[in-house]
C-alpha cells in the first residue's frame, strides 16, 4: 500500500469514529441523570469518596466527569484507578498528564521520580487490564445536549470544536493502537513552545496535540503555546491562560479543565471556562461541579502535611 493509499485510509477511520463520536454525543437516555465534573484526583481516594458521600452519589443517577490526572503524588492512586475504572458507564475520564506519565513509565520510557507515587500501580497483579483501559480514554469529552466539553489541560485556542474534536481522535487512535509506544517515546522530547499549524506531521503533529491537550496553560497573545514558565517569565513576557487569547475559537461551548491547582473557579472571569483542580494533592480541596445547575462541592485533604 503506498502512502496516499494509507493516508487516505486513515482519514477513512478518523471519519467513521468522529461519525460514532456524533451519534454518542447526542444520543438519548441519560437525561434524567445529574452529571458532577470532578477535577484532578491524583490518588486522593479518600476523598474522592467523601466527596462522593457529599454528593449522595448514585451511578443510576448520576455521571461522573473526570478532568484527568486520577492518579500519583497522592497516596492511593492504584484504589483510585480501579474504582473508576469499576463504574463503568457512569463515569468518563480523560487523559492527563499523569495519566501519560503512567503510561510510560510502565513502558519503562519513563523513570518515576522522587515524589511519583505509581509503584504500587506498576507492581499490581490486574496491571495489563487497568493500563489497557486507561490507554482507552479519551483525550476530549463532548457532551452535545449539555453543551460542555472536558479536557484536561485546556484546548488550543486557535482550534474549533471541530478541529479540538478530530486532533483528540488522531491522538486517541495512536494511543489505542500498537504503536502506542512509539508516541510514549517521543513524548516529553517535544514540549518547545510552537504555534499550531495544519501541516504538521508525525511525531510534532502528535506531541503539539498531547501538550494542548494535557500541559498547556500559558500562550501569548498570538496563540503560541508555552510550556515549563515560571511566575516571573509569565510576568516578564506577558503571557497569558490560554482561555484569555484574543478571539479564541471555542467560544460558545462550555470548558472544563483540570490541571491548574493554583486556578481556582472564583479567579475565572471568562465566560463558559470552569477549572476544577484545587490541588488536594497539595493539600487543597478535590472539587465537582454539577453541570446541570453549576453549583460547586468540595472536600478538604485530610493529610495536608503527608500529602504535600
């Protein structure tokens, strides 16, 4: 098969799953349940749970959102992984950063550092079925009847829903696939900061799609994205969060995003943009959202002091 004929085979595939994307998204059935976005858990299963207990949580109804990153730095994250994954349709779940870590690092692409807490995960005896079913989640989650899509990170500012919706497919496709680790590979070579271009092929093509997807925070007025800042070069250079580019193409959809402790929902002023993460991990608050009626719940850590 040569190359146009694998091309076009793929943009085949990419058309069929965004077809079957459409019909889920707005498909009937779950409209007498409540959906609670919830952001960053980070092995924090305690108080997933309480937080859970908070909400009378009921899988017959209610939706569970996760905005990524279920599991390291906190104490539980094996628990946490197999809880949620065991809600089975009643909970959806993207990909975070951490999440990918995980994922590497079980590949052994990727050293666990000091502070990771993933050995328990690594060392588990359902290791392969968990792993599987994390590499399936979705990097973007669109609910047409709500009008909310989730991320973990942000969605690139120049990008469209459409656009959002067909890069997360070609991402999610990789990583389902067999070559999944090739992507795991090459995945934290390519995090300079770059501006989005529809010709981009491959490897950057991928890595540009992952870091929009489950790094980004910061851009410049023009869109281009930049990762690894600190406070002062945030200040020097003017950067600003990616929700605030001037004209920003996905504006008329409701966003939730995790990723961003330091964010909390009261410091967003832009309309239809929720950040969830409230750093319980650093010994904040695990925080839902209900969707329905964007009303807030939040738990304390238990263990600020263990967990930071």
């Amino acid at each position: 098969m040569n190359t146009k004929q694998q091309s076009q085979s793929f943009e085949q595939l990419l058309d069929t799953l965004e077809d079957l994307i459409d019909e889920k998204a707005a498909a009937p059935g779950d409209e007498h349940k409540l959906n609670f976005a919830i952001g960053d858990v980070q092995g924090c299963f305690d108080e997933l749970r309480l937080l859970l207990d908070k909400i009378d949580f009921d899988p017959d109804k209610h939706n569970l959102w996760f905005a990524g990153d279920l599991v390291n730095r906190g104490p539980n994250s094996l628990q946490v992984l197999r809880f949620v994954k065991a809600l089975g349709d009643s909970a959806i779940t993207v990909l975070g950063n951490h999440d990918l870590q995980l994922l590497a690092a079980s590949e052994g692409i990727l050293q666990p550092k000091q502070r990771d807490t993933i050995s328990a995960i690594l060392e588990a005896p359902d290791i392969d079925e968990l792993l599987k079913w994390l590499r399936h989640r979705p990097l973007l989650h669109y609910d047409k009847s709500l009008n909310y899509v989730m991320v973990h990170a942000g969605i690139y500012p120049k990008w469209n829903l459409q656009q959002a919706r067909g890069c997360a497919l070609e991402l999610e496709t990789v990583l389902q696939g067999e070559h999944y680790r090739d992507f795991l590979q090459q995945m934290s070579n390519w995090n300079k900061p770059k501006k989005w271009k529809s010709g981009l092929k491959g490897i950057e093509r991928l890595c540009f799609i992952s870091n929009s997807f489950t790094e980004m925070r910061y851009c410049d007025d023009k869109g281009r994205v930049y990762l690894n800042v600190g406070s002062k070069e945030v200040q020097k250079k003017g950067y600003i969060p990616w929700y605030e580019v001037p004209k920003r193409a996905l504006n008329k959809t409701s966003i939730i995003f995790g990723h961003w402790a330091s964010l909390s929902p009261q410091k967003i002023k832009t309309k239809k943009i929720f950040a969830l993460d409230s750093g319980c991990v650093h010994g904040g608050k695990l925080t839902a959202i209900c969707l329905q009626d964007k009303s807030y719940v939040s738990v304390k850590c238990h263990d600020a002091k263990a967990y930071s």
